[in-house]
C-alpha cells in the first residue's frame, strides 16, 4: 500500500473552498494507519498505549480504582438476567472467575427461591446448570472442528438460541460466538445434552465466520435461516449480507434455499420467523427503510448456486420475483404495504405500524410517531381499518411495543422517563376466549401500568427557571413478555439514576390490568448515593427548541468537575437509569454527571431525530453547546471543569464540539469514535449511515458532513484541551482509524493527546470485566484529572 496518501481518497471529493483546517489527505495522517495488524500500526499503537498506561494508570490509586470497578461488574448479587426457553430460564453470566462467561440454565423453581420478597422463608441460591464454559473452551488446546474457521482468536459470546418446539425442544441450541467480539461472528449447532458443538460434517447446521446470522427455520429444528458471506456479490457495501438462505440439515450453503436478496445498493436483507411460526423477509434499502414480505408456508423458494447468483444480479427466474429496486423474492411472498420507514410489529393476529413520517391512508392522515393497529389477515387482504393505538403529544413518545398472547405493551417515553401502557384488543369472534377473572373487551382499551414507586423522585431545584417538571419520578422502565405464544406474564424492570435495578414478574388480566406483580430479584446499590440529587433541566438552543437534560450529583455552591455525556443520533434516547461504574469511579468522588439530550436521538420522536440528521446536523452540536452553557450559567461547572464524553456517533458528536468550541469545555473523551466523515463510508459499515450523517461521495451532499469531520476541523495554531481516544482493534463497525487518525493529527499539531485501543471488545471495546474496568478507570482518571 503507497503511504504517501490515504486509501480510498482518490475517490472522496475534494476540499470545498472555506474549509476550516482543511488540509490535503497526507497532512491529516498516513495510510499505514488504516491497516489493523501492520507492524508500523501495532507499532505505533503498542508505543501509544504505553505511553497512556504510563501516564494514568501506574498508580496505586488508579490499580485501587480498577478494583474497584471490576468488584462492581463481578459483583455475585447482581440481577442475572433470564430469557424462558422450553420451560427453563436461560443466562450468560461472567464474574472473576468466569471472565469471558458462562451460559447456564436453571428452573422456575430454583429461580423463584432466590426472590427477596418470599414471606415463608429467607432467599436460596439458584442452582444453575452449566452449559458452555467459555473460559474452558478458549484454553482449550484445540477446539472442536465446528469452530476451526475463528482460528486461534479469543471467542466472545455473541447470544444463543434455545430451540422451543418438536422433538428437540430444550435440546438442540444454535450458539454465535465472536473471534475479539467484533460483529463478524459464526454460529455453531449446539447439543444441550451431551454440552458438545455438532459439526457440519456430523449433520449440525453451521454459519460460517462474517457478518450476519443465523436463527432456526422450522418447529422440528431441521433448517436454519442464514446471513451470511457466501462468496462474490453478496456483501453490501457496508459489509452485511445481501442475501438469506434456509439451510436444511445435511445441505451444503450452495444447495439452500434463497428466501430473499437485497439490490444491489442497498444496505442488508435478514429473514426471520416471529413466535407464531411465520417467516418475514426483509430487505434494507437504506438504514432507515425497508421492503418486507410474509412467506406463506407452502411458497415455493428456488435452490441452488445457479438461483443465489440470478438473484445477487436482480434477474429474476422461474419461481421468483424482480423487484423495481432490484430485490428478489419468491413468487409466493405477499409484500407488507406499509409506509417504507415505519417499524412493522406482530402479534397473533395483529398487525402494528409506527410511524416515522405522515402517513395518509384510508381517508385519514396520521402523524409521525403515531402507532396504528390492524387485523393482520384482513390488512394482507387489502383492507385498511386502522385503529389508532399510540398519538405522540408534545412531551412523549413512544419508545417501544412488545406483544404477549393478548396485550401490546407501549413503553412511553414522557419528557425522557419511561411509563408503560397496556393496549388490549377486542376479543369478539376469538376461539378460546379467557374465562379467567376479568372483562374481556370488545373495542380496544388502554391501561396505564403505575411504576412510580420504583424510582427516587428527584430533587426540586428553588427558584431555578430551567428545572423540567420538577417532583416527578424519573425512571427507567422495560417490559419483556415471557412467552408471548401462550402467555401474558410480563418481565418489568425498573431502575433510576441513584436506585438501583429491581426485576418483577407480573401477568396481565384479560382486561389488560396488571396483577399479581412480585419481586423476583433486587440490585444492591453499588455506590454511595447518600446526598446525590438527581434533577432535570432545559437549555435553549440557537433555533430556540428547549434541549433536556439530566443533572445527578451532589450539591455545591461552587463549579465542580462534570462529565458529559451525549451521543445525538440514529434516533436512540439517552433515559435514567442505574451506572453503578459511573457512580463508583466519578460521583463517588465529588464529581457531577450530566446526560445531554440533544437532536438527533429519539427523545421526542421522529421529528427529533430527523431534524438532526443531514443538514441539520450543527443542530446536535448547537443542542449540546446550549447544556454546556446552561451548566456554567447556573454555576454547575466552568468550562475548564467539563469533560465532554461520546461514545460512536457520540464520539463524533464530541470531537465536532472539540473542534469547533475547544474554549467551552476542559477535556475531551472519543471512544470508538467517528472522525473522518470524508472517508466514513468507506471504512467498515459507514456505508450504512448516509441517511444519517449524508454521502461524502454525492457533490451535493458533501457540504454537511465536511462541515462536521473532526479530522478535517482541526487547525494549526489553535489550542484544544487535553483529549483522550479510546478504540479497539476489533472494532467492525466503526474503523479504528477513525481514532488512530484523530490522535496522529492531534500529536502533529502539538496537543495533548491519548491513545489507548484494546486488542479485542469490538464496538464495545472490552470482551471481560477485567479490560472493561482497566479502560472505564482511564477514562475516568483522565476526566478528572483535567478538571478538577
């Protein structure tokens, strides 16, 4: 590779006149960079993380820290969570002797006994059944054949599904693990009797090493769904898979099925079969659109290398169907007519849309985030009788939606605190109706789920004008159906930013009331919260839109050392919940914490998030410099005491205000960040987010993000506060040399700069406790040290 300029710019446009600190591709930082396991990289970042380690974590302070923090994520009484599978409850556990986990397995009966409310007797220990011990099989000196292709990679749990139905129910499991926990993993067949992988050669069904995924394909567990790398042409450019396949068992890849396939410009295609046993095909043409299709049963799907490749090239063949956009699917698959950005839910018998945008239809015209209900079978059939089952108001949204046998349960997002909401459908002309206890309803009803209890109320700020409906319970809530096929046992947790998580189980009445709610599991807290105030604020934004933000902390009468955090994109809300490392390792120690959210997340809805998407994206950072100047306003923090946080498209939104308003803020933390918005979407999945962030490559879209690349900000002659970079070499998503780029041209320009990058962790950047708490404690470190 030609050193001499960066790989792939040749293709990125140029600088536009008026850049600021825009210099040619070989001043910002060298090719060699871009290489993950180069020997002038691992150079370079070997001398890096020395260098950081030296600096921040050679101390007895700083090894006590880590401590720490690893006792808090090893801690033995924190809430194992569960998944019902066949019967039995289901988790992944790690502790300091287990750090890369355990997956295990227990009874309803063991598990109860451990509940904290029993009033016969005092908790007992869960007995839990070993399945897979990680530790054990990485030390292993060879592994089983089916995991030959990871090579000699550490392998990261990466989730497993328990078969439920036929014969081999509880038995057969299909389990994904991840060489360094990046996204590109491989799914292995895995016999819960005898606790043995199952070759391919043996008959087990496989999917090979990429990104992708594999999920069961029938009731009896004789095939598979699969996405996967299946050879030239079916990767997208952001490096998923163009195409599903049902693998049966005992059939090579090449002789499967071809359930679906994505056009060649778009961004992923995946497959899956909801709890009712029916399969849904869906194409990607964008990050935030997609085409989907039920697949009757008995629809025919052609097979065969020769049907894989006419569909990769959009030709349809005898059997199948050609889309416009170019995606194939069989002739049988009935297309969902739904608006292309909405989310699409199922129940039983039910159909729900959400939506991101207006929607006409029916002689109605329904606003974004509005969610409709419908008869699936009459909406498949062309009627358009829609029930309105969620309105957005100018304080809420709806966050999530989730079905059990006969309840759809809204989690509401209400000026950034959860609530739920129980919406029950009419039961009139439905086989088998409840004879429990309980009206049953004709018309749908809606039941609100009071949860206020679980959560501290905050603290009510005297006389402070910014204070955000201040004496109401600010918490996080998330409702999980236990086995939505035949039951309406719910999963509810809740947590606050001081209180710690409690896990309930409850079961909704044929009304949709909730009842017979009982503790099943409560977290100890793992920090001293005493004098800790939670509060909530408003800042106002260039435009004039009222920004919120969280404010946990004890007070002062005097600037204190705050952390930041903010990450404004995608649509993702940032809500309250319980950081038990944050409150060990910062508001432990005096500090303040903030949660900034901005334009661009989803706390508001789609309007939110679209607004600061393209274009609009210097609302994100004007959103974000409006809180930090409300904090020194209100005499929260001074600049020099502020340490701004990002993680991701975070990171990206931290290093715009590092380089566009290095005075307002004392420190600077990027993990696994985005910088070079010339080249992102050319390194890794980038290709993916040009709904998000707009196309380098598009002559009339690269004026928005060449005006927000931190990479391209930076100018010569100016000062930025101390910055700290934190990636791993096994980060698939986000390219390390996002970070790697970003720290040279920082180190270049004279700055204070530090890099630190796992070996392994993914977009996560940690695969244990132990190298989560080691960078937890540096970012940590380096924050307050630059503050206070």
């Amino acid at each position: 590779m030609d050193s001499s300029a960066r790989s792939g710019a040749a293709s990125a446009p140029p600088p536009a006149d008026g850049v600021v600190g825009s210099p040619p591709d070989d001043a910002v930082a060298p090719a060699w960079l871009d290489e993950l396991h180069g020997e002038r990289a691992r150079a370079w970042v070997a001398d890096r993380n020395e260098s950081a380690t030296r600096e921040y974590a050679s101390s007895p302070a700083f090894e006590h820290l880590v401590d720490d923090i690893q006792t808090v994520l090893d801690c033995p009484d924190r809430i194992p969570a569960v998944a019902d599978r066949a019967g039995m409850l289901y988790n992944f556990w790690t502790d300091a002797a287990h750090p890369r986990g355990l997956w295990r397995r227990t009874s309803w009966e063991s598990y109860a006994a451990g509940a904290p409310s029993r009033a016969d007797r005092a908790p007992e220990p869960t007995q839990w059944e070993t399945l897979l011990d990680l530790d054990a099989l990485n030390a292993a000196g060879a592994r089983p054949t089916a995991l030959a292709c990871a090579g000699g990679a550490e392998l990261v749990w990466g989730g497993a599904q328990v078969l439920t139905t036929g014969p081999r129910a509880g038995r057969r499991a299909l389990v994904t693990l991840s060489p360094g926990g990046g996204d590109a993993s491989l799914t292995v067949e895995y016999d819960l009797h005898s606790r043995s992988f199952i070759s391919p050669d043996d008959g087990g069904l496989f999917r090979p090493l990429s990104k992708g995924s594999m999920t069961w394909g029938d009731d009896a567990g004789e095939a598979a769904i699969v996405s996967a790398d299946f050879g030239p042409d079916t990767l997208s450019g952001a490096g998923y898979p163009r195409q599903v396949r049902r693998l049966r068992r005992g059939q090579s890849l090449d002789e499967a099925e071809v359930l679906v396939t994505a056009g060649s410009g778009a961004v992923a295609a995946f497959t899956s079969r909801d709890p009712w046993g029916r399969t849904w095909l869906t194409t990607m043409p964008s990050f935030q659109h997609t085409h989907i299709w039920l697949l009757p049963d008995d629809a025919g799907c052609p097979s065969g290398a020769a049907a894989a490749r006419a569909a990769l090239e959009g030709r349809a063949r005898p059997g199948t169907v050609a889309t416009p956009t170019g995606d194939v699917v069989p002739a049988g698959a009935i297309r969902l007519e739904v608006p292309e950005n909405c989310l699409a839910g199922v129940g039983r018998e039910w159909l729900t849309i959400q939506l991101r945008s207006p929607w006409e239809v029916g002689g109605s015209t329904h606003p974004a985030g509005a969610m409709l209900g419908a008869k699936l079978a009459d909406y498949l059939a062309g009627e358009r009788r829609l029930e309105v089952l969620f309105t957005p108001t100018a304080s809420s949204t709806l966050l999530s939606a989730a079905w059990t046998a006969n309840h759809l349960v809204l989690t509401v997002l209400d000026d950034v605190a959860d609530r739920l909401e129980v919406c029950t459908p009419p039961t009139h002309g439905r086989d088998g109706a409840s004879e429990e206890t309980g009206t049953a309803p004709d018309e749908w009803s809606h039941h609100w789920i009071d949860l206020t209890g679980a959560s501290d109320l905050p603290g009510c700020p005297n006389g402070d004008e910014t204070a955000l409906r201040p004496g109401r319970a600010l918490l996080s809530v998330s409702a999980t159906p236990l086995r939505p096929t035949d039951s309406d046992y719910l999963w509810i947790s809740a947590s606050g930013w001081t209180t710690p998580s409690t896990l309930t189980v409850a079961r909704l009445m044929p009304s949709g009331e909730l009842t017979g709610m009982a503790v099943v599991r409560q977290a100890p807290a793992r920090f001293d919260a005493r004098g800790i105030t939670v509060t909530q604020h408003v800042a106002t934004s260039a435009d004039g839109t009222r920004v919120p933000y969280f404010q946990i902390g004890r007070p002062t009468s005097a600037p204190t050392p705050t952390l930041v955090h903010a990450y404004g994109a995608f649509g993702e809300s940032l809500t309250p919940g319980y950081e038990p490392v944050t409150g060990k390792a910062w508001l432990e120690r005096g500090g303040t914490y903030v949660v900034a959210n901005t334009r661009g997340g989803g706390e508001y809805g789609p309007a939110w998030h679209l607004a600061g998407t393209g274009a609009g994206r210097r609302r994100v950072v004007e959103d974000l410099v409006a809180v930090l100047d409300s904090l020194v306003a209100r005499g929260v923090a001074a600049p020099k005491t502020i340490a701004l946080y990002g993680s991701s498209a975070g990171g990206l939104l931290a290093g715009e205000v590092l380089a566009r308003h290095p005075e307002r803020i004392g420190a600077a933390v990027l993990e696994v960040p985005l910088t070079d918005m010339r080249r992102y979407t050319q390194l890794s999945a980038g290709a993916a987010w040009t709904s998000e962030f707009g196309d380098p490559d598009d002559p009339e879209q690269w004026a928005w993000p060449r005006e927000h690349s931190p990479l391209h900000l930076l100018e010569a002659g100016r000062d930025y506060p101390p910055v700290l970079l934190l990636t791993s070499a096994a980060d698939d998503r986000v390219h390390p040399a996002h970070a790697r780029s970003l720290a040279y041209r920082l180190d270049r320009l004279g700055q204070n700069v530090t890099y630190f990058e796992t070996a392994a962790g993914g977009h996560s950047r940690a695969a244990t406790h132990a190298q989560r708490a080691f960078v937890s404690a540096l970012l940590h470190v380096f924050a307050h040290r630059h503050t206070a």
